[in-house]
C-alpha cells in the first residue's frame, strides 16, 4: 500500500516578492558607484602623487618645496581615506545585501549595518583630524586668516570628533548588551 505524499508547500513567487527580490540588484547600483568612485581616487591619487613629485625633484633642495611635498602628502592621504571609506561602504554593502566578499581581511567583515557604521566612523574621524593637521601645515600667522579662524575650526573638528566617538561608545554599548533572542535572531555562521 502506498502513503500519498503530503501536498508541498507552494513557492508560487508573488509581484510582491519580485519587487521586494529587485532589492538587491538595486543595491547593487550602489556597491558598482561606490566602487567606481574608490578606484578612481585611488588611481588619480596615484598619478598626482607620480606628477608632484616629479615636478619637485628638479626643486627638493629649495625649502618651499618640502612645505609643498608635505601639504601634498597630506592630501593625498585625505584623498586615500575617502577613496578607503567608499571602498568599505562597496564592501559592505554587497555582503550585508548580497553575499559575503570572499578574500578580504579580517577586520573588515561586516556582519550587521553597525558594523559598518562603525568602520566608516573611525575613517571620518581619522579624516577629520587629517584635514584639520593639513589646515594646520598650511596656516600662516599673520596671512589671510587670523589665529581665532584656525582655533575654531579646530573646536569645531573636535566637536565633531567628540559626538562620533560618543556615538560610538553608545551604539557598541547597545549593541553588545543585547542577548539573542532581545528580538533579533543570532546570524547562523557559515
């Protein structure tokens, strides 16, 4: 005698769902231009730093020219923090949305959308103190500007710097004294 089967569930797929299934290729849009924008500040970066100091080298004895290597090593380092920061918005966007990016770093598996708040946090912060330094080099007494102009924008930087690392310690603290089961369901790992 033969059991018949139990009816299978039906998987019938809903214009709902389809739309709501699109998500991810809409995600998508944004993982490409942000990765777009990545290269191509790093690649620009590249050859600025290849032309500045080619320009210079005729020039490296004169004292001017350290002050403009050093101004343009600054902002090359702001460009790369940028270029950085897209790159791990791209990252995280694709494995939060999409599927887990093989062959990346430890440190940067993003796991949840804090985790990547979080990383692109310290990078703004880290940004910000490298603008205020590149300001700095730049500032002379007595130029256009007086020496309250840099003193606010240094108050104001470190206004900015002290309500990230606030946020930070507030978001961290939430989020590790949830438990499982506080309403949101622990990530099987793979």
């Amino acid at each position: 005698m033969t059991v018949p089967d139990a009816p299978k569930p039906s998987r019938r797929v809903t214009p709902l769902k389809a739309v709501f299934g699109l998500t991810r290729l809409i995600v998508e849009f944004g993982v490409l231009s942000s990765f777009l924008f990545s290269l191509v500040l790093f690649v620009g970066g590249t050859v600025r730093t290849v032309a500045v100091i080619w320009e210079a080298l005729p020039k490296l004895a004169e004292a001017k020219t350290g002050k403009a290597l050093l101004i343009a090593a600054i902002e090359q380092t702001d460009n790369l923090l940028i270029a950085t920061a897209l790159l791990i918005i791209s990252l995280g966007l694709q494995t939060l949305f999409v599927g887990r990016v093989m062959n990346v770093p430890a440190w940067l598996y993003i796991e949840t959308f804090d985790d990547l708040k979080q990383k692109l946090l310290g990078i703004v912060v880290v940004a910000l103190a490298v603008k205020f330094f590149s300001v700095a080099v730049e500032w002379e007494a007595g130029g256009d500007t007086s020496s309250t102009d840099i003193l606010y924008f240094g108050l104001g930087v470190g206004a900015v710097m002290l309500v990230i690392g606030v946020y930070s310690v507030v978001v961290d603290r939430l989020g590790s004294s949830k438990q499982p089961g506080d309403g949101d369901a622990a990530p099987d790992k793979e």
